[in-house]
C-alpha cells in the first residue's frame, strides 16, 4: 500500500481489467518513470507484485504491446505484430500463434492508442508511418468486411482498400457517394442517431458510424481513466 495518492491512483489502474493501453502506459510511468521500458516483463510484474497489485492478463499484454512499440517498433512495420497490437489495445489477450484477424473497429481505436503512447513515451510530435505490411492487412480486414472507405485512423491504407475494386466503376461510385456523405455528417454520438437511406451507400455509412460510436466510447473512457492519473 501506498500514502501516495498519485501512486495510489496508478495501481488502482492496473487492477482494473478494463483499463485502456495509455492509462496502463501513465501508470506505469507513475509508478517507475521510464525504467520500466527497460526492464524484463518478470522484473516489471515481480517489482508490481511488491506494490501488492497482480497486474490482470490482459493489461499485462497491453502494457508489452506499448513497450514494444516504443522499444522494437515493429508494429510499425510488421503485420503479425500490429494484429497483436490491435487486439492488445482493446483489451485483449492476442493468440500465441499465427495472425489473428482484428476487427477493423479495434484497428482504428488501436492506432488512435499507439499514436496516442507513442507521442507520451517518446516526448515529440512526430510519429513513424505505419509500413506496406501493416497497411496491407489494414486494407484486407477492411476490404473482408465491405467497406469502400477507410475509417479515420485507418486512412493511411486507404489506397490499399481501394485497389482491391478501382476496375469495379459501381464500387467506385459507391465509394464517392460515402465519402460525401460521410463528410456531411457530425462525427459524434448524433451520427447514430441520423438516419442512413437503405441503399448500398447508406449501409456503408452505417458501418462507418458504428466503427466511429465505438471510437466515441473508447475515447471518453480514456479520458476518464487518465484523468486521476497526476504524475
């Protein structure tokens, strides 16, 4: 136990199994500054161990997947590795084998997080560029799931996506029609409640607000989670 109330608030954090990647990252840094980055995963739970908190699974994959991308890099480059990332980051316990298939809304969440701990690990605003591999599964999960047009974060394979059906002039023209229609529309949580047409496009936008309404919470979550985080 601690009488610090800043360190009070970073293991009460990691207890919780619903704590987001950066609040996991903040207490971690509130907890050990930035040895920890250096440190064996058995050091880093024997040392939290200590401070009577058993870090769950699932934070404890979230924590190495956020070490990694600032020690390793390789989600940055490497599709296994940002497929382990993405599940990691929406609390998540990756398989041991083989390349899961995230879900393009964990995806675009996931990117928001690594963008979002890599500026805080690394103190600077710059941010690497995700490479051909990562986007290339990017735009095969999108592509399997129907979407003509990429989420926010997921923009970066965008041009991925759209070679998957630039030769298919109906694909095509569905996908200016989302685009617009998606610029016209608020990117809160009164986008769920706008009405979509029932055609092929409305149904596109309706994929892209429920990818969106998922980012929306997961956000506001995150600002919740960080906040009691001083340090």
């Amino acid at each position: 136990m601690t009488n610090d109330p800043a360190k009070a608030a970073a293991l009460a954090a990691l207890r919780k199994e619903e704590t987001c990647a950066s609040a996991c990252v903040r207490a971690m840094r509130c907890l050990l500054q930035q040895d920890w980055l250096l440190w064996e995963p058995e050091t880093l739970w024997l040392e939290i161990d200590r401070m009577g908190v058993d870090v769950p699974v699932g934070n404890r994959a979230q924590i190495m997947a956020a070490r990694n991308l600032y020690t390793t890099g390789r989600a940055w480059y490497d599709a296994h590795a940002f497929a382990a990332m993405a599940i990691c980051f929406n609390n998540e316990e990756p398989l041991n084998f083989g390349i899961e298939e995230a879900p393009v809304h964990y995806m675009n969440w996931a990117v928001f997080e690594a963008e979002q701990i890599y500026r805080e690990l690394e103190s600077a605003t710059g941010l690497p560029d995700f490479d051909r591999e990562p986007s290339a599964y990017v735009a095969v999960q999108m592509y399997r799931e129907g979407l003509v047009l990429a989420p926010e974060h997921l923009m970066f394979a965008d041009d991925e996506l759209v070679a998957y059906f630039k030769r298919n002039d109906e694909a095509m023209a569905r996908r200016e029609k989302v685009k617009k229609g998606w610029a016209d529309r608020p990117k809160s949580e009164e986008l769920l409640r706008s009405p979509f047409p029932e055609t092929a496009a409305g149904v596109q936008l309706a994929r892209l607000a429920a990818i969106q309404s998922y980012f929306i919470r997961r956000r506001d979550e995150r600002l919740k989670q960080l906040a009691p985080l001083k340090c």
